[in-house]
C-alpha cells in the first residue's frame, strides 16, 4: 500500500503501523470483512475462555475491549453513542438477571470483563449486517426468515427435542417478532438475532455460561440457551436508538462547558 503524488503516481510506501492500521479498518468498517472476523474472534475467544482461569479471562478481555474501541473509531458520534447506550445498559441487565437472580452463569462465578464489550460488538454485528447489500435489496426477506427462525426455535423448544422445555424462550420469542414486525429498525434486529443465535449456542456448547433449567421467582422452565434470548439483545439496540441522541446531546454540551471553544454543530 502507497500514497500518490500530485500527478496521482505511486509514491512512497506507508510505513508499516499506517499500513496496518489501513487494514484494520477496512476490517472494521466494512461488513462483508467485518461480520466474518467477529465470527472467528467470538468463535476462538469463548474457546479459549473454557480452557484457563481468571488471568486468561482477563486477557481475553483486554483484547475484546480494543476490538471494540477499534471498531468504533469508523463509526460517527451518534453510532459510538449507541454503542455506550448498548454497553451500559446490557452491563447492567447482566448483573441484575446473572449476578443478582442467577438466571444463568458464567463459568468461574463472575461476570466476565469481556461481557460488556462482547454486547457492543453484538451490536455491531447487527448494524453491519444492516449494511450488508442483501439486507439493504431484501430487508423483507431477512427479516421474515430471522421471524421464521426466532418462531422455528421457540416450537421446537417447546417439544424438549433440545432436552427442556423451553416456555421462557418461547414468551421471548413472542416479544422478539413484535419486535421484528413493528419496530424501528427490524433489519439490525434481524442482524442480531442471527448473530446471537450462533452465540448462545457456541457460548453455551464450550461452557462459557450456562442457564438455569428453571427462571427464579418463577418457576418457568428456560432453554440452555433459551429460543428468545435476543430478544434481551434487541431490547438493548432499542435502548441505544432512543437514548443515544440525548446521550451525545450530554456529552458535547459537557465538552463545551470543559473547552468554550468546542464548536457548537
């Protein structure tokens, strides 16, 4: 990779970092190197995440967390805003359902530094995948089949097939098509649910997490991994389209009132 002079001639070489700093982005950036990257970095993360202890987690974490800020540098201020939104309140659903109520848990009884960085990078996938061009020139078609899969599963769970009865997934799998039917965006919904379905079954076949046979308080009996479980992740990216805008809002006027001379746009 080079640079071109002024009369558009190869130039010099960039050094190596720009190169590779180059290449990164264009990873990152677009969705057609993107989406498969995340696959094979979630895919070998959660394995090895079953193979060692707490500093191996943590290792892992560091690395999930500058894949995200990465990917975030591409993006505008209103989509990094999103992805804060996502991260905060996906934390805070984490440790309420996991570390409070114990619906599910993760392998070494904690919550896993990579957790919240890995819902801003769900959220990613989704809105890559809205990108992509078979999800621009058939959204209707990516969003009936992500409807027929989420109603697919949530049946099949209901017959124990899988080994429970899974009436938890299927009430969320109601709430997911609502969801995919009437809401704001339905083609990064449908994006998620696709990326989360290849999570939970990964994350929870290695032994990442694990959920409880029975949801607590009440007795409902729950997948492992449950046939809704995006919907929980939707719920977040819905989060994320509604408070993002005040969230940026927050934050340039914070930055004004730090640096006068922030312009206002």
């Amino acid at each position: 990779m080079s640079t071109l002079d002024a009369a558009g001639r190869p130039g010099a070489p960039l050094p190596f970092p720009r190169r590779l700093w180059a290449m990164a982005v264009t990873v990152l950036e677009r969705p057609r190197y993107f989406i498969p990257f995340l696959v094979v970095l979630t895919s070998l993360g959660l394995w090895l995440d079953s193979l060692g202890g707490l500093g191996w987690q943590i290792a892992l974490s560091v690395v999930a967390w500058v894949v995200l800020i990465a990917a975030c540098v591409p993006l505008g201020p209103l989509d990094r805003s999103r992805v804060f939104v996502v991260v905060v309140v996906a934390t805070t659903a984490e440790l309420i359902f996991s570390t409070l109520f114990g619906v599910y848990d993760y392998r070494l009884g904690n919550l896993p530094l990579f957790v919240p960085a890995g819902h801003g990078l769900v959220y990613l996938a989704g809105y890559r995948f809205s990108q992509t061009r078979v999800a621009r020139v058939h959204p209707r078609i990516i969003v009936g089949i992500a409807i027929a899969g989420a109603l697919g599963w949530g049946i099949l769970g209901l017959t124990d097939w899988l080994g429970r009865v899974d009436v938890a997934g299927a009430i969320a799998v109601a709430v997911l098509v609502v969801f995919l039917i009437i809401g704001r965006a339905p083609v990064l919904y449908a994006g998620v649910f696709f990326f989360v379905a290849f999570l939970e079954i990964w994350g929870t076949w290695v032994g990442t997490w694990v959920w409880h046979e029975y949801v607590p308080g009440l007795g409902i009996t729950n997948g492992n991994p449950p046939s809704g479980a995006a919907a929980g992740y939707v719920l977040f990216d819905i989060c994320a389209l509604a408070f993002a805008p005040a969230v940026l809002a927050a934050w340039r006027w914070g930055a004004r009132r730090i640096r006068p001379g922030i312009p206002r746009d």
